[in-house]
C-alpha cells in the first residue's frame, strides 16, 4: 500500500495540517470534536520529506492508543469515549482512507509547553550540557559522556513554536511565568510520573526510555457545577517513536549516539547525501523507506505486544 502524504475530507474543516497530523472538526460549534489523522509523511532537519513511510501514522496512531489507554488510571486523555451517530454518518464516507490511523478527541485548551522527561543525555540535551554543564538550567555532574544515563530522570521544558523550527528548551522559571506556579509543579510531577511508568513497561520489553515529551491540556468538564482547579489531560500523541527516544538495552554502550527506533536512518541518509536542509526536501530511496518502516513497526511489536496492526 502506496504512503498516505495527504488528506481531503471535505466537506469536513481542515483545522490544522502538521508535520504529520491533518486535523479535522467535527462539528461547527466552537468546542465540536476534532479527528487527528497522522499521516505517512514524515520530517527531518525542520522539512517535510518527499516520500512517506507506509503505515508509519497507522503505527503511530496505535502505539498512542496502547499509551492513552495503559496510563489512562493516572491521567486523562482526550480521547472521546463516545461518538455520536451523527459523527459516524459524518465519518463514514471517508472510512477506507481513516481506518487504523485517526482519533476522534475532545478539543482540550492546550498549554503552550513541550513537557520533556529525560533520563539519559542525548539530542539537544546533549548539546545543552556540553555548553553549560546542565540541561533547561538543571546542574549535572561534571565529565558525563553522550548516551550516559542521569543520576535521576528531569524535567526539561520548551516552548512550543509553531513557525516549523525546533522547540527552544526553557527553564523551570519560564513554565512558571507561563502557566503559573501550582500548573507547573502539576506539569512537571504528572510528567516525571509517566516517565517513570513509562520506562518501567519499556524496560520490561528490552527497551530504554532515553526522553520523550507530553503534552498536555485542559479538557472542558462536563460538570457545570465543578469549580475545582482545572483538570489536565494528556493529549496529542504519546511515546511513539517520533516523540520519544527507545534504545535497545541489549546493545546500550554510552560514549556516542545510541541505535534508536525513530527516523535517525532518515537523518543519518540525509547526512550522508550532504542535504543543505534547505527546501525543497529530497524523496528517500525505497531502501530508505524500508528500513525506516520495519524500524517503527518493530517499536510497535515491542511496545504493544501485538503483531498485527490490524484493529
């Protein structure tokens, strides 16, 4: 089966087309339900790449399904439980293109932090600590190697940039002026609970949860007398590949970068071939493509325990 690149649902509204997610609404009111497609496409250095990866939204799609529902009895999501007949009637026209790679979700106010847990020095974390010795302002111990684990997992925050750059790390200090005291404290607790979670589970299926980001909001409640503090859920997609970084245990040997099931076979091409990282961006080789793919679906076996994605 052919990559997935776009969609066309209309007359549903396109609300939003991503990197990878094209979001619909539902509905015409102003809180109406969205649908979150992910689609094949997939990014490198900033840039939309000419091909896709086939089924890499469906593995996507799934492997967040599997996170919302095995945290689900710590936080909320903002999967909706329940959609209407109308919605279906609404859907089913564009059932074929959909099936195994959309959500129907509440529309949550969304906090304008990147919550980032990290256990391991790698990414930007890395290069965080060889200029300052610490990552968002978090001192470390001197003289730690790229891959080393930390002495404890923490919580390194960004902000969220919708321009297409990279997210910019941000301090502690920063999520507090942002979202106040009480909400940040929430954030980084509620994070740092699911990482550890989180990694319990990926570790008991040989793999190292090295970082990963959340993101979270807050959904509507459907109590008109709850004048409680506001409830966060998790939202977007969790701990997939494309937002996390799993490294096989087995093989785990700090001082360099770290084999990882994501797109670093991507990036490491684009490398290779001395891409400007300027548009427009190059289409991958079907060697690429393919080894790219078995990557992500061998994330999903490992992660989900299911060998097929079929729902």
């Amino acid at each position: 089966m052919p990559a997935l690149l776009t969609t066309d649902l209309s007359p549903l509204p396109l609300i939003a087309r991503g990197k990878v997610r094209d979001i619909y609404s539902l509905g015409p009111e102003p809180d109406s339900d969205l649908l979150f497609i992910a689609t094949d496409r997939i990014s490198a250095f900033d840039h939309v790449l000419g091909s896709g990866i086939p089924d890499k939204g469906r593995i996507l799609t799934q492997i967040s399904a599997f996170w919302f529902d095995y945290l689900s009895d710590t936080v909320q999501n903002h999967l909706q439980p329940y959609i209407g007949p109308e919605a279906i009637q609404r859907l089913q026209p564009f059932s074929e293109v959909i099936e195994g790679r959309s959500m129907v979700v509440r529309r949550a106010q969304m906090f304008p932090v990147e919550c980032v847990a990290r256990a391991y020095l790698s990414g930007s974390g890395w290069k965080d600590y060889q200029q300052t010795g610490g990552v968002c302002g978090i001192p470390l111990p001197p003289g730690l190697r790229e891959s080393d684990r930390l002495p404890e997992p923490i919580f390194t925050p960004a902000a969220k940039i919708n321009t297409g750059g990279h997210d910019e790390n941000i301090s502690y200090k920063a999520v507090e002026r942002t979202v106040g005291a009480e909400i940040a404290r929430r954030l980084r607790d509620l994070t740092l609970d699911l990482f550890k979670r989180a990694s319990e589970h990926a570790a008991s299926k040989g793999l190292i949860l090295a970082d990963t980001k959340f993101e979270f909001g807050i959904l509507p409640s459907l109590d008109p007398n709850d004048q409680g503090m506001p409830q966060i859920a998790l939202c977007d997609e969790v701990l997939t590949p494309d937002s996390s970084r799993f490294w096989p245990a087995a093989t785990y040997e700090p001082g360099g970068p770290q084999p990882s099931y994501d797109k670093q076979y991507v990036r490491d091409y684009l490398e290779s071939i001395r891409w400007n990282k300027q548009a427009p961006a190059p289409s991958l080789p079907s060697e690429v493509v393919e080894k790219t793919r078995a990557k992500y679906l061998e994330a999903f076996h490992l992660l989900t325990g299911r060998t097929s994605l079929e729902a």
